[in-house]
C-alpha cells in the first residue's frame, strides 16, 4: 500500500471517530486540537497503556532478565538519583551502565538522568562534597546552599542540603553539572525533581525563585541540546510556572492522599489536557503508597500492608483514573515508591491488556457528580473518584 493510500485510510478513521489515531505524526487531543511530537520524543502507541518508568537501587545493577522485562513494558524511562552507586562508585556510571544496557536490546528507548534542582544529594561524582565533612573544604560549592537565618548555620532535611537557585553561580554550576550527567551517561534527557526552590524559606522572594528557577531551567535546556528531554516533576504547578514554557513534559507525582482526591484528579485531567495542548509530554504517576487505603488499614506512613497486594487490588481503580484523562504522549507510572524493589519488577496484567486509542473525551455522568466515562477501541472505562472504585470492561 502507497503513502498516499495509507494516509487516506487513517483520515477516514479519525473521520469516523477514532480522534487519537496517528496520521501521519500528528494526534488529535481530546478537545480535537493536534498533537505534533517533537522528534526526540519516545515512541508512543494506544496499543496498550503507555508506561513510563523510574527506579533506582543503590547496591546493585539490573540483570539482563530484568532489562527485558521492564524494556519489554515501556519505551520511556528514569534511572534514580542514587542507583548503583555502591558497586559503581557515582550515580551517573550506574545510569550510564543502565542506559547501555536498555539501548543494546532496544536502540530507540529514551532513557533519562536523574537531578534533583533543590536537595544536594551527594550520590553522583559532581555532587559528592555536599556532605556534612567535606562540604567546609569546598567554599565555592558551600555559597551554592541556603542558609537557615535562624541559626546561620546551612538548611538541611536530615544532613541534606538545600541549593540556593537565587545565586546566579549556583544556577550556572548546577546547568552545567546536569547537561555534562546527561552527556557523560549516554541519556537522553534529564529528570529534573522537587521544581519549588524552597519558596516557603523565603516567601517574601517567592516570584523571584520562580523566576531564578525558570532562568535555571532555560539554562539546562540550551545547554543540553535541542534534541534532548527536560522533564520536571510537578512542572505543571504554579511553583514552576516560570519553568514550564521550557519543559518537554511535566510529572504528576500523587506523592501524598491530598492530591489523590476527587478534587485534585479533576484538576490533574484539565492540566492533563492543557500540557497536550502545548505539545508536550505528561506522566501520570501513582505511588500507592498514598493511596487512603493504604493509611486506613495501618494508621501511619511507612507500616502499611503489604504493598504489592494492595497495589494489585488498587491497579484498575488507578489505570482508570489515568485512562479518563489521558492524552497523546500521557504516560502511566505505577508502583508504591521509587526503588527497583517498589513495582517496576512486578506484573499487572491490566498494564498489558490491548487497549487502542480513545474514542473521544470523557464524560461526566452527572454535571455536579464524580463519575466519569471513557471509551477505548478495547475498553469501556467507569470510575467514581468520590468512593474511589472502577471498573474498566476489556473486550
């Protein structure tokens, strides 16, 4: 069959209601608006649910049978900040190594390098003087951290430190830092957390750390490349507003119970759209270790149930959620944290069920009401976000 043929056909399928089928490169979005990926984006199909993961073990390395089975589930993908360091001795040779690996079995995966652009997390080789006995050696790095005007001593969350993105040095250095990651390790892009610059130490300068943050994250970007991914974790909130007209893709990460609530899905499915409507990419994470549930059956965060039980008890419930909102170039991340130990090696045959393009947008049962309706080529989708159950009917 000629190009021409081809495109004819697939113009007569989105003609007949199928709004997300490829033509050509192009999506259509659930408001009908077109989506054009940019070249350097992975690979994205409805065939079945668009994963995305991350993970990270500090003490070891992948074994080639767990590449295959996390390189067989997803195109796009996180090495985190501390894996591999133990055997390797930095963090950016175990994304390296991992990189490698992923790309020898599959060329195309997009694999990223993990930053974090407000803790100095002391695991890569650049970074590794931000620690409590190194750190009075290195005076140029130690003007790069925040300090606590209460004591006059340098801000810290259990020994770790805060960068300050309103030093201009910092913001130079820490560019550079990551874009010469993301070369060193053969990634294709980096995964940039904790996007807020500490707004709440200095909330009299708040407009001006969005700002620095923005400047900051511009640097990155022109320092990587054009053709490189920039994803940040929570990009799309108003704390990163100055930062998100430079990103590729922004994460929801439901990283408490607060913003798994009715309220807070509903929003995360119009700024689903919105990040769509930009040309860019989104990850819909779920960390069922906030999930209500989780908290009812165990009373306090870290002695919960066993998670791996719960997770597959809440899958359909979360794919729902996920599926309602989801866009061209939406990702799906489950699990219940974010080590190699907390979901990326465990099946959920939901996640690996046909599932085809979506028929249209979703609708809202009732104008005032929290059930939701979706239609896929392969699935029929239901969820109450209100009483937090689903059902999604495969055929």
């Amino acid at each position: 069959m000629n190009k021409r043929v081809i495109v004819g056909v697939l113009s007569f399928v989105v003609g007949a209601g199928l709004p997300s089928v490829l033509l050509g490169q192009h999506y259509l979005n659930s408001d009908g608006s077109r989506f054009v990926p940019k070249d350097f984006y992975p690979k994205f199909s409805w065939d079945t649910t668009p994963m995305y993961y991350m993970f990270g073990d500090t003490t070891r390395l992948l074994e080639p049978e767990e590449v295959e089975f996390i390189a067989e589930r997803t195109d796009f993908l996180c090495i985190e900040k501390s894996h591999g360091r133990t055997p390797l001795g930095a963090a950016e040779l175990g994304a390296k190594h991992e990189a490698a690996a992923f790309k020898k079995i599959k060329p195309d995966m997009k694999v990223l390098f993990y930053f974090n652009s407000a803790y100095a997390w002391p695991f890569t080789s650049y970074n590794q003087a931000f620690t409590r006995n190194k750190i009075d050696e290195h005076p140029k790095l130690k003007s790069f951290l925040i300090v606590d005007p209460k004591t006059a001593e340098l801000a810290h969350r259990r020994n770790v430190f805060f960068f300050d993105v309103l030093n201009p040095e910092l913001r130079e250095w820490w560019s550079t830092t990551v874009a010469k990651g993301v070369a060193e390790s053969g990634c294709d892009g980096a995964f940039i957390d904790q996007m807020h610059g500490f707004a709440w130490l200095r909330a009299d300068k708040s407009e001006d750390v969005q700002k620095a943050m923005g400047e900051m994250m511009a640097l990155l970007k022109r320092k990587m490349g054009p053709d490189k991914i920039l994803l940040g974790n929570n990009a799309n909130q108003d704390i990163a507003k100055d930062a998100f007209p430079v990103m590729d893709a922004s994460m929801f990460e439901h990283y408490n119970e607060k913003l798994l609530s009715k309220e807070s899905l509903l929003q995360d499915w119009d700024d689903m759209l919105r990040i769509a409507q930009a040309g860019k990419m989104s990850i819909f994470r779920i960390g069922v270790e906030s999930d209500p549930r989780a908290s009812q059956d165990q009373g306090r965060r870290g002695s919960r149930r066993d998670q791996p039980v719960l997770a597959k008890e809440r899958a359909e419930y979360y794919l729902a959620c996920y599926l309602i909102g989801a866009q061209p170039y939406s990702y799906f991340q489950y699990g219940w944290g974010w080590t190699l130990s907390s979901g990326s090696l465990h099946e959920f045959p939901e996640l690996r069920k046909a599932l085809g393009p979506p028929k249209g947008a979703y609708d809202r049962t009732t104008p005032d009401g929290w059930e939701f309706t979706r239609e896929f080529e392969h699935a029929s989708v239901w969820v109450n976000t209100e009483t937090g159950n689903a059902k999604i009917t495969w055929r």
